[in-house]
C-alpha cells in the first residue's frame, strides 16, 4: 500500500511538472493556524525522496496558534508539512501562496494518532493535492473500520479460519457525515444539504477473501513494474529512465 502511495505521488508530482512552464526561483507563503499546537515540537517543511528525508524549513507554532514560511522554490515540486508530528499534509509549491489549518494534537485523555482530513487553500495545482490527499485520507480510515471490526469479534482468536461478518457504512459526498468529515474551509462552517444517501453493507470476508485481495494488490504491483508475470517480477524490478524534456520538466 505504501508503495503504491508513493508511485502515485509520483505520477502526480510528473503531470504537475510537466504542465509547468521554467522559471526561476519564486517565493511562496505557507500559513495557517493550529487549533491545538503541541509546542514541545515544531512545524516542518519536508522534501522527501523515497525513504530519506530533508528538513527544508521549520518554525514555532505563536501562541495564538498561527505559523507562517516563506518559501523559497527553486525545484517546483510535492513537499509534506509536518504539523509537530501529529498531522501532516502533501502540498504542490510552485507560485500559489498558501494557507492551511490544522486541528494538531490529540485532546483526549487516551491519545491515538487518527488525524483528520486536511484541506489546502490554495490554486489549480493544490486542488489536484486535495484530491489525492482525499483518496489517502478515506483509504486510512477504511483501513482502520476493517482492523477495529475484526479486533472486536469474540472468539476470533478461538477459531482463526472461521468466517465472519461485518457491516460496513457507504454514504455520499452529499450528506451531512461527508461534509462534517472534510475540513471547515471547503463547507465553509455550513451543511449545504442532507440529501445524501446511506446504506448498511453487510461485507463477509473468508480466508479466501484475504487472498484474492492480495493476488489483486500483486497483480497491480507487478502491472506498475511494467512486468507482465510473477518470475518476471521477482528480483528483475528495474528503474525506468526518464526523458530529458521529461527530466528537464521536473527539475527546472
């Protein structure tokens, strides 16, 4: 899952910079303010490039709540804002001045890390980041509906292959659950309709299930990698090598 993640910010960051026109290097504004800040950390600007990391920039929360970079582009590109290790959130920088709330750190008196959907207020290339951001962000939360649901069957433990049956929830972008879910700067603090509809999905998962969903996630894999069976796949992933007008797109 994680892999596939990466490649599709890839393939994003590779449209982004292929539809950009050279430039030089540009300042952009990064802002916002964090509703609960936990300022034993600070707020990060990271350049990430597959498992190693550079801290571009970093700043203290004030303490009404607000930060504020400016940052200098000279490479237009997805970079992650780190919100003092409780949140972070995938941005375009390129020209478009930004502002971007978090809710911070966790309030409850047991913590957990369940971060809510952050959304950037920005232009036409961060849109295209909310949406991926979006993809991730309800991926992560099916993600933990199935762990929850599986962890609280009795007698799981007692019969490992036993088959089982959960319940899962579908319900529309227009109903007032989707909307409470997305950040307050796309509802803009209003419920715009409550017409959404909603459905109980009764989802039975076997041995069997398991299986065939992993066979599904190797197949795509290995589709990826440009690999057309499982002997080509193994061992033999090779890097593909970009274009220079490709390359030239990217790293201006």
């Amino acid at each position: 899952m994680e892999k596939m993640k990466c490649s599709l910010a890839f393939f994003v960051a590779v449209f982004l910079g292929a539809c950009t026109a050279p430039s030089s290097e540009k300042e952009i504004t990064i802002k916002g303010k964090v509703q609960f800040p936990d300022n034993q950390f600070n707020m990060e600007i990271v350049e990430r490039n597959g498992f190693d990391k550079t801290i571009i920039d970093s700043c203290k929360v004030n303490e009404d709540g607000t930060y504020r970079f400016t940052m200098k582009v000279d490479r237009p590109g997805v970079y992650t804002l780190d919100c003092q290790k409780w949140q972070s959130v995938q941005f375009w920088a390129e020209d478009e001045d930004l502002e971007i709330d978090f809710r911070g750190m966790d309030t409850a008196r047991i913590k957990i890390k369940n971060p809510p959907y952050v959304y950037i207020n920005g232009g036409p290339n961060n849109e295209v980041m909310n949406l991926m951001n979006w993809d991730s962000y309800r991926n992560y939360q099916l993600m933990i509906g199935v762990s929850q649901g599986v962890y609280r069957i009795q007698g799981l433990d007692d019969h490992p292959w036993k088959k089982y049956k959960l319940c899962r929830e579908h319900y529309g972008m227009s109903t007032k659950r989707a909307q409470s879910e997305m950040s307050p700067m796309m509802t803009k603090g209003q419920l715009k309709t409550s017409e959404g509809i909603t459905k109980i999905v009764k989802i039975e998962y076997s041995l069997e299930g398991w299986i065939e969903n992993f066979e599904h996630y190797l197949r795509t894999m290995i589709s990826y990698c440009n690999k057309y069976n499982l002997e080509s796949f193994i061992g033999n992933v090779t890097t593909e090598i970009m274009s220079p007008n490709a390359f030239n797109s990217y790293y201006k």
